[in-house]
C-alpha cells in the first residue's frame, strides 16, 4: 500500500538523509542568491509575448474568411491560454516571481484566464497539495477526490466510472479545478458565512470568464461572432485537455508515489524532500515544450522548489539528478506519451475490485512501499539518530525479481 516510512523505502540512513538535504539546500541558495535582471527579463518578456500572441490569435480568428484561417487563429489563441494558464498564472501564484516586489507580477494580485479564482487555488493547490503532496487523505488534489489512483482508497462501485470521469475532467479542467478549490476552502472553512462568502466570489469570477470569452468577443466580431465563439469554445478545451495532461503526468504516473499520513508525524525538512521527490514525475521535453508546459515537465524540481523561477528549473534538474545517482535514488522521467500511457492504464486498472488486480499491494506499478523489500527478503532500513547502517540500493534479489518480470529498477534506470 502506501509508502510509511519513506527514508526505509529509499535505503537511507539518518546520516545520508541528512546530508542529502544539506545538498538540497545548497541548490537552493545557490539559485535564490543568483536571481536577478536576467530572469526579471525572462517574465516581463515572456508576459510580452503571450499577451502579443493572443492579441494576433484574436485578430487572425476575426480576420480569417476560411478554415484554415480559423485554425491557425484558434490554435495560436489555445497556445496563449496555455502559456497564460501555466507558465504565467501557476507560477506566478507560486511566488517564484515575489522576490522582484513588482505588484503586477505579484502572487498576491495576478489574476488568471481561467473560471477558478487565484486565492482559492492558492490555498487548495500551494498549501494543502504541495506541503502534503501524494499523503492519502490529506492532499486534496490526489485523484482530484473523483479518481482512485491508488489502492489505499477502498474500491466502490461508482469506480467503474472513472474512465470517463477522466476524459470529461481533462475537457473541463477549469471547471473541475475551481469547483476543486472551493470545496476545499469550504471545507476548512468554520462559519456558513464563510463558506457563501468564498462560493459568491466564486460565481463572480465565473461570470466574468463567461462573459468574456462567450460574450464580449464574439459581440465584437460583430457578424463573425459565430466563429469567434467557436474559436473561443476550442481554444479552452484544447487549454483544459493540455493543462490536465500535464498535471496526471507529474502525479499519476508510474514512479510517483503515495504515502500514508502517518509519515507526517514528526516529518523532518530532509524526509519532506524526499517525499516530494518521491512522489512526483517528470517527462522529457525541449525548450518549446517545457514553456508550454509551465516547465511542469520538471514537477520533481517543482515540487522540491515550488517557489523558485520556473526559467532555472533545467538547471536545477541537472543537479537534482546528480544528486539521485549519489544517493542512488529514482529520478522518474521518460517520455510524455510514455508517462500518459501510464497514467490512463492506471485509471483504467483502479476503476476495477483490488481481486482482478494482480501485482502486490505494496509492490504494484502504481503504489508501491517499504513492504515490498520485505517481500523480496531484504530487511528494511530503518532511519534514526545513531542509525549508522551503510546506504544500499536495491538488492540483488530485488534486481532479479523485477528483471524476472520485464520491470527494471527504477535506481538502474531514468523512468
């Protein structure tokens, strides 16, 4: 089932847990003391960009007597609601750009395009995702509480399901994401005041989308404003599905890993990064790619960092992966298609009773804890002040089990 106790399932001790963080640490400060007008130029230029991008969207999709035409506009208009969503509103609600203490590029003020409102997101996504990312029952975006995405969630049969919950989810992800962060600013919330008082705001926002997009635009193409609607229409599905596949990729995949809330007690800084590293999963991609995709594409780098500019994350991937093969960890990454495969396989496998399942409960793509050495009959390491076992990686029973089934070890390859 879930990992609980995550320096054992790394075969770390305390020593080398320690020092892995002090490593961490550096990277850090490293990155936080070499901010400066280089990255201030990268975000103005790339606010710049996305802005002149849609604006050229717009004006082609109104200008534009054919398909082709058309096409060319919306697909130009859904790339600027990428790059705004994700490389501009994710990130900067982050507070990777705080630091510059420019108010309108600001966590604080910067409003996205999407239906969801920054502040409930911030506290829903910031707070009780990435501080208690992948914890069973206590991160909120796990399965976006519609999905089992792993096994420690008893199965029911609304399960069966899920499949199509997915594709629907990945369609209205904007949708989905701030119906998502209002029940979870609701729920934390103590009065019935103020609860009404975060869904009114909630309905605003939502009104102001709506208008904009489906209403405002299309009046002003005047005649045209059927194909401005549709234009509109395309862009966000085209924006949602993007934006989903991006995010069940760095969560959802094989390699990333869910844990149970009891290794929250007594949680140290070192095994908090290591449960972000644990838990999240990249996926290969250029320049183009990495902007499009916010750099989420290193959401292990994400997830250690969450605040630093998105612009230094490949040159903090460099060094988080020389840091794995030194304290021989996994680092998951691999293809994007590759990592979406195995994303939908599992929500397709857990829509299913645990008894047509057949890998172990601790040893299953998907899920996997400390139990499985057990099974393979290694001892456990066990981290603790005074724990001076030697640092092992998997052993050589483990190497042949997994070997034996087609599946490499993940501390022998780059998944």
């Amino acid at each position: 089932m879930a990992i609980t106790d995550v320096p054992a399932y790394a075969h770390l001790s305390h020593e080398d847990l320690e020092a892995f963080a002090a490593d961490l640490d550096a990277i850090r400060s490293e990155i936080a003391v070499s901010r400066g007008a280089k990255d201030r130029a990268y975000i103005v230029r790339a606010i710049a960009f996305q802005r002149c991008l849609e604006a050229a969207a717009r004006l082609v999709i109104a200008a534009s007597r054919g398909r082709r035409g058309w096409a060319v506009g919306t697909a130009a208009l859904a790339a600027a609601k990428c790059i705004e969503n994700m490389e501009l509103g994710h990130n900067i609600s982050h507070g990777q750009w705080d630091w510059m203490n420019d108010p309108e590029i600001h966590s604080s003020t910067w409003e996205w395009d999407m239906a969801g409102l920054s502040s409930q997101w911030r506290h829903s996504h910031n707070y009780r995702h990435h501080v208690f990312a992948n914890v069973v029952g206590v991160d909120d975006d796990l399965g976006f509480g519609i999905m089992r995405v792993t096994r420690d969630d008893a199965w029911r049969p609304v399960a069966l399901a899920q499949p199509l919950r997915a594709a629907l989810l990945a369609l209205l992800f904007e949708w989905g994401v701030a119906l998502h962060c209002l029940y979870s600013v609701q729920e934390r919330e103590q009065t019935q005041s103020g609860r009404s008082a975060h869904a009114k705001a909630l309905r605003r926002k939502i009104a102001r989308q709506t208008c904009k997009d489906y209403v405002l635009f299309p009046a002003l193409s005047r005649g045209r404003w059927r194909r401005t609607l549709g234009a509109n229409v395309v862009a966000n599905g085209l924006r949602n599905v993007w934006a989903y596949l991006v995010i069940v990729c760095g969560h959802f995949t094989d390699g990333a890993e869910k844990f149970s809330a009891s290794v929250l007690d007594g949680e140290t800084k070192a095994e908090w990064y290591l449960r972000q590293m644990l838990g999240a999963a990249n996926f290969n991609a250029g320049p183009v790619m990495a902007f499009m995709s916010g750099n989420l594409c290193y959401q292990i780098e994400h997830h250690l960092f969450p605040d630093l500019p998105s612009n230094r994350y490949a040159e903090i991937a460099a060094q988080v992966r020389a840091l794995c093969v030194t304290y021989d960890l996994p680092y998951t990454t691999g293809p994007l298609v590759r990592q979406l495969l195995l994303t939908v396989r599992t929500i397709c496998k857990l829509a299913l009773p645990d008894r047509f399942l057949f890998a172990s409960s601790d040893d299953a793509p998907e899920t996997a804890s400390e139990n499985r050495f057990r099974s393979a009959g290694e001892p456990v390491t066990r981290s603790g002040p005074g724990n001076n076992t030697k640092r092992r990686g998997l052993s050589t029973a483990i190497l042949a089990r997994n070997n034996s089934v087609g599946r490499r070890s993940p501390r022998s390859v780059h998944r």
